[in-house]
C-alpha cells in the first residue's frame, strides 16, 4: 500500500456539489491499494501514520502525532498511486488492486484509523472526486508498506 500524508489545516473531499469527507487540522491521506496487499499493509500503514510525529510542539519541533495535536483523518482512495510512467507517457495501473480488494483494504485502513481513536472521514471509493486541502508547512510524506520508500 502507498499513501501520501498530507497535514492540513484543513480538507474535504466532495463528489458532485455533495461533501463526502470534511476536517479541520489533522492529515489527508491519500491511498493506494497494490494488488499484492494484504490486511497487514493496512494495519502497518495505519500505524505508522497515526504516529507519524510531523505537529509541532511547544518548541515548533514536529515532535507529535496527529493523536497528540487532537487532530482528525481524512481518508480518500487514490489508485493512481500505483500510476507507471517509467515506459512512455500513459500511466499504466497493472500494480494496482482491483476494485473489490482495494475497497475491502481501503475500509479496514479507515476502520484501523478509528480503532486508534482518530476521527476519519472519507471518500466514496470508486467516485470522481474534488479534494481541496490547505496543506500546512507544507508537510507531505510518502509511506510504503514495502518500504520501497
């Protein structure tokens, strides 16, 4: 699984004019499901980034976690993720998961986020959507369950 960490001062992702997902400061995390994932990526994943210490602390070191800042989770499904353009300019997906898994992964990632205790909004898998974010820092990280990265 792959993810891209945003923290944000706030975000929400709509489909059509209806909000699907909304937050104030916490992180958007943009998620892609590779087709060689399991439950232990999700839980890995999760983990990792409800811990990721990139909040400032009283001495504006990132020193805490989106649990210690009181922050919340916006979840939203990305497969392009898995996007490769290392042969030519069209993006091939093949290392993407397909779409009954990458839900299933997708949904288990969330519940993992809430069983920490985080508030977690979301998407709606498989829907064209508009993601506005005001990125603060900014700060993005890159995770890998493989550790590619």
């Amino acid at each position: 699984m792959r993810a891209v960490v945003q923290r944000v001062s706030r975000a929400k992702v709509t489909v059509g004019k209806e909000i699907a997902g909304e937050i104030g400061a916490g992180l958007l995390v943009l998620l892609g499901v590779g087709n060689e994932d399991s439950e232990t990526d999700a839980s890995y994943l999760a983990e990792k980034i409800t811990g990721l210490r990139i909040f400032d602390d009283s001495d504006g070191k990132m020193n805490r976690s989106v649990q210690d800042a009181g922050g919340s989770v916006l979840a939203v499904s990305q497969f392009t993720l898995y996007g490769d353009v290392r042969r030519g300019k069209r993006p091939s997906f093949d290392a993407a998961a397909p779409p009954e898994q990458a839900r299933r992964l997708y949904e288990f990632f969330v519940e993992r986020i809430r069983a920490a205790g985080l508030r977690c909004e979301t998407g709606r898998f498989q829907e064209m959507m508009q993601v506005e974010l005001v990125n603060d820092g900014p700060v993005t990280i890159l995770v890998d369950s493989g550790k590619a990265f």
